[in-house]
C-alpha cells in the first residue's frame, strides 16, 4: 500500500455546535496556515482515534461520521461535492488516505452537511487533517 509522503500537515477542528439537524451545513473558518496551499490529502479522525479534540470537544464517533458529507470548493466552485466523510477516515477504508490532485480548497466557501442526525450530539467536532505544500 503506497502512502503519501507527508510534507506539512495540519488539524482542523470543526464544531457542530448546538443545533443538530438533518441537512444542516457547518462552514469552515479561515484558516492563514492552509490559504494558497496547495493541499493533496485529507484525512479524518474520529474518536476511535482522537476521543477529544484539541479545544476539548467530543469527536464524532465512526458511525455519526456516516451522516456526514463534505463539500470542498475550489475558487468559487465546488470541485469536491457531497463526499461521505467516512471515506475520509483512514481506519473504515483500509488505512488508506484520500488523495487529491493538488488543490487549492477555499475552505472559507466548503462545508459539511449532516445527511441524518443518529449518533451525533450537540457540541461534538469533527477532526480533518489537511495534507498540503506551500505555494
């Protein structure tokens, strides 16, 4: 199994917040350390992997991650659309890492949708690591 060389890696936190409910969507913030960057991985944990994250929230269980999608943009479209996030996390798809073609997410215009609500709560987080370059 051939993995990616890791260059930089970064951890995004993403909180639900306190409203749970089908077809919601949750936007990323800016964040300075990945804009321009051209990213080639993402990967997602849950708490089988990381039980809080960094800022002390609960991480979304394995099965809350398959109610989730997530939607990257790329400029002004949306390249990624839709994908299930548990395809991005390594331990439900046999350790693999999602591999991209060199993008520049404008994470400020990407988001998740909860597709269904089962096993996720209020306040929980879900955790992506962004493998990226510098420009």
């Amino acid at each position: 199994m051939l993995q990616p060389i890791v260059e930089k890696s970064y951890l995004v936190e993403l909180n639900l917040g306190t409203v749970v409910g089908t077809q919601r969507q949750v936007s990323f913030q800016f964040i300075p350390q990945l804009k321009d960057a051209i990213i080639y991985g993402v990967e997602v944990f849950s708490a089988s992997q990381m039980a809080i994250s960094p800022n002390g929230s609960a991480v979304v269980t394995a099965l809350g991650l398959t109610n989730l999608t997530v939607t990257f943009a790329v400029g002004d479209d949306q390249d990624i659309f839709l994908q299930p996030i548990a395809d991005l996390n390594p331990a439900l798809v046999s350790g693999f890492i999602r591999m991209y073609n060199n993008k520049r997410f404008n994470l400020t215009k990407s988001f998740i949708t909860m597709q269904g609500v089962a096993n996720i709560a209020a306040n929980q987080a879900v955790l992506f690591n962004f493998l990226y370059r510098s420009k």
